[in-house]
C-alpha cells in the first residue's frame, strides 16, 4: 500500500492559509514538560480566580494528582456557576457505518470485517420519530467516513429531516470545507463535533494508515472551517489512550481556548472518550488512563475554560457518569447504540458497532439518575422565533 504524507493537503482540501491556530497548538505541546510541576504551582493554579494556559498546565500534570478532590470541588462550584444545576440530554444516531479510511483502532475501519449499512431517507425518519418519542430534543448525527457513501447531500437530507423532529441537530462526520459545512448548517445543523485523535503527528501517521483521515493538518483545522461555514458550535476531543494522554488533553484544551478567542461568539465544547473494544478486536483499551485520570483531564478542562460545555460518553461506566454530572460535565447520553438502524423496534440493526458500550441506560433510567442527584434534565434549551 503506498503510503501518503499524512501532513500534505490533498488538491480538493480547503486550506485555511492565514490561521496560525495548529502551529501553536503544537508548539506549546511540544514545549509542556508536565513532569517539571510542583505541588506548589498546582496550589497557585487552584487559587487562581482566572485560569490561564499555565495554570492549566499545572493542574494536568501528576502533581496535581493528590489534589484531585479541591479540583473536583472547585470544579464543581464553576459547573454550577455557569450552568446552574442543569444536564443536557441527547443521544448519537448513526446512519451509516462505511468508511474509507483505514484506522487501526476503530470499529468501522475500512480493513476490519464488519457489517456496513446505510440508511435510506425512510429508514433515518423511522429512526428519528423513534428516538424523539422518547422526548429527546437533541441528536448527534454520525457517519463513518465515506464521501462515497455518505456524501454532503446525504448528510444534509439527514439534518433536514432531523430538523422536523428535534430542536438542536449535531453532526459527528469526516472533516469538511467551510462551504459544505455552510450547506449543512442551512439544513438544519447546529454544531460539529470533531475527535482530533491524537495531536501527536509522528503517532497520528502510525495510526491512520489511509484516507482523507491521514491529512493530520486538514482534520485539525476543521473546527475552524465549520466556525468559518456558520456553525454556531463546536466540540474538540482527544480519543485519550491512543498516546501521551495529559499531552493530548492540554493540546486539545489549547485548541479550543485559541479558537475561542479567535471566534468569541462560538460555543465551545469538549467530549471526553478513552479507547474502548471494538469488532474483532477486544484487546483495544486506554492506556494509562484510569478514571482517577479522566477525571483529573475534566476537572482541569472545567477549571481553564469554565465556559464551555463537556459531554461525558457511554464509553465510561454507569457509576462514572453519574458522578462527573454536575461536577464537570454538563451533557450525558442516552438511549445509546453505535450500531446503524437499532431504534425503531421493528427495524433489527442492520450494521455493526463502532464500539462496545458501557452504559446502556434508556432516556428514562437516565433522567431518573440526574434527579438522584438534586440536578435537572434538560432536552433543550433554545427558543427558535
């Protein structure tokens, strides 16, 4: 297989010349030694009212392991401070599991002998109706990432459709240019979520061996396009235990942080998904990052950039989640499955998973988990005039 450079733009890629935002993301990861912290930089960044990229880089180093309680309690009371007592609900729907990039963790990777599936128009309104009756106004639209398969006007069908039965449309799908995200956003779609991966570029090349997925700068700089293309959202993640996960997380919040700034008027968030098992492989685990340390990468997102919002995924077990609610993450998942066609009762999935689960709650036992805990389910919180 001949290997392209995954750092070169391929002639149909839209290259965003005059943004300088992926040079310093990898600049001040390449330079963040998290080893040189002290307890006494971690206190300082504790005490500090407004946190900074330094600070933040204190409070993800293992010096700040002991503190891991004060973190939580601070983060805790900025969660409730901008968000009230509020946990928003939706859930993914996955419309098709074909993909041409070849992906050495992931379920839906061209390689790996799975199921695939696409849904017709029919088959995602089936789906839909299903999911709003469970009184969900929110959905996340994913796709494996085909263009073939799963091509702009396919999407953008999708988010009109999905604009009929809920009041905020996500979008989870390959990297696009700022003009087909312009299109999606006119179909209905609100925000784009994007998982950079790793922010490693020697590991990333190791790990997407082909596809459009292998181009490292044009995956990075999507959150940037769909900024540029009118979206009102979006999401940044590092799929953390695919490599040096606190230099993964402080990239990733860095990332974020500049395009906040460069973009005041956007709304930022983070997800925050470790490796899980996937088809024919149930070997796939994170790495070095244990609960203890996902909680340390949330509380010090929510303690630098307490503005944003941070969902917390069905990757993590039942008691996780309902922990973190409130603490750090502002929205959790319901009713999950990442297979393709399995919430209508009569459809059957018709396509393999992404990955294995670990909490698969309905809405209902979900809502009552939120209420459990003196905080308030919301479906949606827009008012369309």
């Amino acid at each position: 297989m001949e290997k392209i450079s995954h750092m070169e733009y391929w002639p149909e890629m839209e290259v965003l010349e005059e943004s300088t935002v992926m040079d310093q993301v990898l600049e001040d990861m390449e330079a963040y030694d998290y080893n040189a912290y002290t307890a006494q930089e971690v206190i300082r960044a504790l005490n500090k009212e407004n946190r900074g990229p330094e600070e933040f880089k204190a409070l993800l180093s293992p010096a700040a392991e002991p503190f891991l309680e004060e973190m939580a309690r601070l983060a805790t009371l900025e969660t409730r401070k901008h968000f009230g007592n509020s946990v928003y609900l939706f859930t993914p729907l996955y419309i098709s599991n074909y993909c041409e990039n070849y992906c050495i963790y992931c379920g839906f990777n061209c390689h790996n002998k799975i199921r695939r599936a696409r849904l017709d128009e029919a088959q995602i309104e089936k789906e839909l109706k299903a999911i709003a009756a469970t009184g969900l106004e929110e959905i996340l639209i994913l796709t494996g990432e085909s263009r073939a398969k799963s091509d702009v006007a396919y999407i953008g069908e999708a988010c009109k459709l999905a604009r009929k039965y809920f009041k905020m449309v996500g979008l989870e799908v390959y990297p696009m240019n700022s003009e087909d995200y312009a299109y999606l956003h006119q179909c209905g779609a609100d925000y784009v979520t994007v998982f950079q991966e790793t922010y490693n570029a020697d590991k990333y090349e190791t790990l997407h061996l082909a596809g459009h997925k292998r181009v490292f700068p044009y995956r990075l700089n999507a959150q940037e396009r769909a900024l540029k293309g009118g979206m009102r959202g979006v999401a940044f993640a590092a799929l953390l235990g695919l490599d040096d996960f606190r230099k993964d997380a402080f990239a990733t919040g860095m990332h974020a942080f500049l395009l906040q700034r460069k973009y005041p008027h956007a709304e930022i968030s983070f997800s925050c998904p470790r490796l899980r098992p996937i088809v024919n492989n149930a070997d796939i685990n994170p790495k070095d990052v244990h609960e203890k340390q996902l909680l340390q990468v949330m509380c010090a997102y929510r303690l630098f950039m307490p503005f944003a919002g941070m969902t917390i995924s069905t990757r993590e077990r039942a008691g996780f989640r309902d922990h973190v609610i409130g603490m750090a993450a502002t929205k959790i998942s319901a009713g999950v499955s990442t297979g393709i066609g399995s919430h209508a009762e009569d459809s059957g999935e018709q396509g393999d998973d992404q990955f294995e689960i670990a909490d698969g709650r309905n809405v209902e036992e979900i809502v009552e988990a939120i209420k459990a805990r003196d905080l308030q389910p919301v479906m949606n919180d827009y008012v369309f005039v």
